[in-house]
C-alpha cells in the first residue's frame, strides 16, 4: 500500500485487458504504471513504449519509456520531444498581481465578515424562517466556504515576495512547475483546495439557479409547493456540482502531471464543470427576462407614470443582475490585451469578491423583515431592563411610572410596525422574493 496512488490505480483499470493477455503469454511484462505525467500501457520486457506528448503540448511528437528485461520500468521517462515544443504559460507583472491578489484578499475577507452576520441572523430569529430564507442561507453558505478556499489559496502569493518565483523554475530545456513542497501530504493538500474551491464556486452557481427558479415559481408560476420543493432545492444546490465536480476529479487525476494542477484552467476537462455553470446562469438570464417582462405588464396595467415604471424596472435588473449569478457570464473569457487585460483582472476581482457584500445588503440589512425582526428584539430587551430597573425601585407599594422616553419607543415602534413597507420591495409585485408566507 506504500506506493499506492489513485494515478495507478485508475491507470491499471484502464490496460485491464491488455494487463490479461500478457500474463496469459507467461513472459515479464511491465505492469501499467503512472509516472506523473502520463499513465503508460503494460509493455513486454526489452522492448520501448511510446505515447502522443501530453494534453498540455498540441505537438504530434511522443514520450518514449523502456521496459527492461526484468519486468520493470526504466526510472527515466524521455519527454525530449515533448519538451522542445513546450512554451510557458506568460507569468503576470509582479505589480498588477499583488495588487489584484490583495483586492482579491480585501474583497473575499470583507464579504466574509457580512456573510456570517447574514447568516446569523437569518438562524437566530425564528420569525424569519421560510423556503425563501432557508435558500438564503445556503447560498450565504456557499459564499462563506468559497471565500474561505480563496483566501487560503491567496496566502501563498501574498507572503511571496516575487509571485512568479512561485509557478515556474527554469532549466536548460524548459521552465517547470514549482512547488516548495512535495511532499505527498503537501500535494494532497492543494489538490483537494482546489477540488474544493471549484465545488463551493460551482455550488455557489448552482444556489443562485435556485434563487432564480425560486423566484419564477413564486412570481410566474405560482402553482408548486415551496415545501415540498426545498428538498429538490437542496438537491440541485449541493448535489448536483458533486457530479460535475467526481467526474472532473477523475480525469485530472488520471492525465493532469502538475503537481498541484496549477494548469487546471488550460486542460480541457474543465469545461466539465464550466459547460453546466454556465448553463445554470444563461437560464437564470431567461429566469430574469420572464420577471421583468411580468414586472412590466403588471406596472403598465397601473396608473403610475411611464418614466416611474422603467425606473422600477430597472431596478429590478440592477438588483437582480448580480443576484442571480449573471456578472458571471461577463468574465468568463480573459482579455490577454496588456492593459485591457489588467483592467480586466482589477474589475473582475472586485466584483466577485464583493459579491458577497451585495448579496448579504441586498437579502439582509435592506429587508423589511430582518429590520422588523431586529427592532422588536431591541424594544424587548429594552422593556425587560425598564422592568427589572422599576422591580428594584419598588418600595413601599408605590410604582415608578413609565417615563416618556419608553412611551415614545413604544408608539414609535407601533407606528413602524403599522406602516412599514419593503425597502427591497421593488414593486408590488416582488413580494413573493421579499416577504415570507409560510411559517
């Protein structure tokens, strides 16, 4: 179990057959064997196995590994060719990617910090749970692990005083990965970050789907059981990227030789798991059409002027633009221009990383009920220290009347509970995404 690896283990599978036939010969044969790089096929003893160069080079050129007579694979695997034709990937400037990196590290640390008090509140008050908010919750979730994963990922950049001394090491032939320890612990480690990371982002994706879908039965529809659903929620919400997510896995284990798979954006499996991302958002963009088109029949159908109608509905698209996860579909593609491309990193960075912010403002601090709910707790605190400070100014059968400044609290409190309207309320008919109706 020493040399253990899933590289091999997925690499025997691969040649089982192959594997079978050879010992049926009765020669020595080299066994299928991972070398890192590549997963070779079991070859009989003496003679040279050859293989196309790997995914990352788009050469026609090929590896070559010898089987010894003995049975066992040559320690040295000849990637010449391969290497001849191999071109870094271009390194950022050392200025623009610090500086990006702490914006980065300010934005996901910032969001974090809103994130969890959302949540807080979102679990402590009682009054506030329903389907609408529990989906609030496991977005807010989604956000806090992601954020999470993405600081620890930036801290190695952070603490290095030239980042591009971090991604490649040169030598006479080609410049390489670099890694400060790779040790297998360490290697295990900063593979299932970033296996983690692009879950939780991808989780992150999946949640705001729901938000929309939520949104457009309660709006458009109106004729499902939110109850009922929220399994199904949960479902599309956490299970669905696991999918994605094992497939990926595999197959970056299997062909992927960078040792923390720095290089995961340039393999093409990662379409694995950006192909259903961006699936989930472009039907969010339809999810977003259908509301406004509603929004905008139902203000027509009312008295109010024309320029009052576009403004609420847009409104509408500015708050729901980002909710719903479309910002997404905007950076998808990097510009490789030099300025563009550094504006393109800078814009990118502060979006998604204050994401965040804007959602926990948004779904919390500017929701009626939350701001309801944190008043009435406030005004009953207060009224159970007024009445323990007048229990213990009792004496002698006299009371203490109340004092003016809780007469006032309480009639201003009744005056707020009377005639208080939805600050994210942006028109009559997005009650359904601001209020809870089930208890």
């Amino acid at each position: 179990m020493a040399n253990f690896s899933f590289e091999n283990y997925f690499c025997d599978l691969t040649y089982r057959e192959r594997t079978s036939e050879l010992r049926q010969t009765g020669a020595l044969f080299c066994n299928a064997s991972h070398d890192k790089v590549m997963c070779w096929p079991p070859t009989p003893g003496g003679q040279n196995a050859s293989l196309s160069c790997p995914v990352f080079n788009s050469s026609a050129l090929r590896a070559y590994r010898a089987c010894e007579n003995t049975g066992n694979w040559a320690k040295w695997t000849d990637y010449t060719e391969c290497l001849k034709t191999y071109t870094a990937p271009t390194i950022p400037g050392e200025p623009t990617h610090q500086s990006v990196s702490y914006i980065w590290l300010c934005g996901c640390i910032l969001s974090l910090i809103f994130l969890v008090i959302m949540l807080f509140i979102f679990c402590y008050f009682k009054s506030l749970q329903c389907t609408r908010i529990n989906i609030h919750k496991n977005l807010a979730v989604s956000f806090i692990l992601k954020y999470i994963c993405m600081i620890i990922q930036l801290s190695p950049t952070l603490s290095s005083q030239n980042p591009a001394d971090e991604y490649y090491e040169g030598g006479d032939v080609a410049p390489i990965a670099k890694a400060n320890d790779t040790s297998e612990h360490v290697l295990v480690f900063c593979r299932l970050l970033t296996v983690l990371l692009e879950y939780f982002t991808m989780a992150n994706i999946f949640w705001m789907f729901v938000e929309g879908l939520f949104l457009t039965t309660r709006i458009a529809v109106a004729v499902f059981s939110n109850e009922s659903n929220f399994k199904l929620y949960l479902l599309i919400g956490w299970g669905s990227p696991l999918l994605f997510i094992n497939v990926w896995v595999v197959l970056m284990a299997i062909y992927d030789p960078n040792p923390c798979w720095e290089d995961y954006h340039a393999v093409p499996y990662i379409w694995l798991i950006r192909v259903p991302m961006i699936a989930a958002i472009l039907v969010n963009s339809l999810f977003l059409i259908n509301i406004i088109r509603i929004l905008v029949t139902k203000l027509r159908a009312s008295n109010t002027v024309e320029t009052a109608q576009m403004r609420k509905s847009m409104k509408a698209v500015v708050v729901l633009f980002p909710l719903l996860g479309l910002t997404y579909l905007i950076f998808i593609w990097d510009d490789g221009g030099a300025v563009s491309g550094s504006i393109y990193h800078v814009v990118n960075a502060v979006l998604q990383s204050g994401q965040g912010v804007f959602v926990a403002v948004i779904y919390c601090f500017m929701n009626a009920e939350v701001r309801m709910a944190i008043q009435r707790r406030i005004a009953k605190s207060r009224y159970k220290f007024g009445s323990a400070s007048r229990r213990r100014t009792h004496t002698n059968g006299s009371c203490v009347m109340a004092t003016s400044s809780e007469v006032v609290l309480a009639v201003t409190f009744r005056k707020n509970v009377q005639g208080s309207t939805s600050i994210d309320q942006l028109s009559q008919e997005m009650k359904p995404f601001t209020e809870c109706v089930e208890r």
